[in-house]
C-alpha cells in the first residue's frame, strides 16, 4: 500500500509544497517516511472521521473528497471550523494534541462527500516526528500554514456577510459546488435563510 499512497502524494507535490513553503524535495521525504503507517481508507457521505467526546486517534489524508470540521455550541448549534479537500490532511490539530493526556476531543470530522484516502495512528506518526528532523521541519511548516489560515479566518469573521462569502470563495474554489447551501452557511456563521438571500443577491449583479 506504501507504493498507491506515494503515488496519490505525488499528484499534490508542487501545490502542497509552495503553501507550506517546503520544498519539493523534503515532501517526497515525508511521504516516504509516513508511507509505511498509512492505511486506506473510505467513508460514505455523513460518517464520522472523529467523533466529540472520545480521544483523537488518528490523522487522515485526502485523496478524494471533502471532509468538514467543526463544534456544537452550548445552545446545540453546529459551527463549520473548516473543509478538508483533495490532497490535504484532515485532523483537528487541536484534539490530536488533547489526545498526549487521553482528553476527549472538542470538534467532530465528518465526510461531506464520499471521501477516500488513507488513515495514520497519530501516536506514531508524532513518534516519527520526534524521531526525524526531516520529517519535524515538515510538521512545522504545516503547523505555521494552519496557524496562519486560521488567524486569517478569524479576521474574515469579522467581514460583512457578502466579504465572508467571497473569502469562501476564494480559499475554497470550486467547493460551493460539491457541498449544501446550509454547510456553507455555517462556515460564514449565517443562517440558511440569509445564506439563500445572499445567493440571490449575488445572482442579480
């Protein structure tokens, strides 16, 4: 399975490696590396990668598919944090690293779409951090572009309605089209009845 996981890595070198600012060289590193702990993996649409409540176990990678993270509030309201697509990792970072102590995760994964990829116990992967430079400088770059999307989503909450839709637009392209109008009102923090004005609005200009 090591060889198909390389290869489905290989797709995404060029664009993964210029986000993350790493070169293509210390990707195909990684990947060799993580080649020998990931698993494939399908899910269908609406089943959960990781669940609120249990510890986090595992990191997941995309090769098809979106995936969605996100949290219930208090009051029983569901917020979108993030999507998840096509050559990306799919985890809540934060609950992996909950997990060192066995504290149950905070946010939920689910599969928006059919998703298929494969599936790495995150007690080794860290283990191979910890034991791999190489493989540490890249967990690092991929931590500081996490850090950086989110600090930017969290300035964009700050938007109108209309400026958080095109930011959607523009970070995710083309995911309007694979997912529901009421997932992507809750990425914005909108309803789905606002979320349907909006589109209409847009769609007069």
């Amino acid at each position: 399975m090591s060889n198909a996981f390389l290869e489905h890595r290989a797709k995404y070198r060029e664009a993964v490696s210029r986000r993350y600012g790493v070169t293509p060289e210390l990707y195909d590193e990684a990947s060799r590396l993580l080649a020998p702990l990931a698993t494939p993996f399908s899910m269908r649409k609406g089943e959960y990668l990781q669940r609120i409540g249990t510890p986090a176990q595992y990191v997941h990678w995309l090769h098809s598919g979106v995936a969605r993270t996100g949290f219930i509030t208090e009051a029983g309201n569901e917020v979108t944090l993030h999507f998840q697509t096509d050559g990306e990792p799919v985890a809540a970072h934060d609950d992996l690293l909950r997990s060192r102590e066995s504290h149950p995760a905070l946010n939920f994964v689910v599969a928006e779409t059919a998703i298929h990829g494969y599936r790495l116990d995150w007690s080794q992967v860290s283990a191979l951090y910890q034991a791999n430079s190489h493989l540490r400088d890249y967990y690092l770059a991929a931590a500081q572009c996490s850090i950086m999307d989110q600090s930017r989503r969290l300035y964009l909450n700050a938007s109108p309605a209309q400026g958080r839709l095109n930011a959607f637009r523009r970070e995710y392209p083309g995911l309007e089209q694979r997912i529901s109008q009421k997932v992507v009102a809750s990425f914005l923090g909108i309803t789905p009845q606002y979320m349907s004005q909006l589109l209409r609005i847009d769609g007069s200009k």
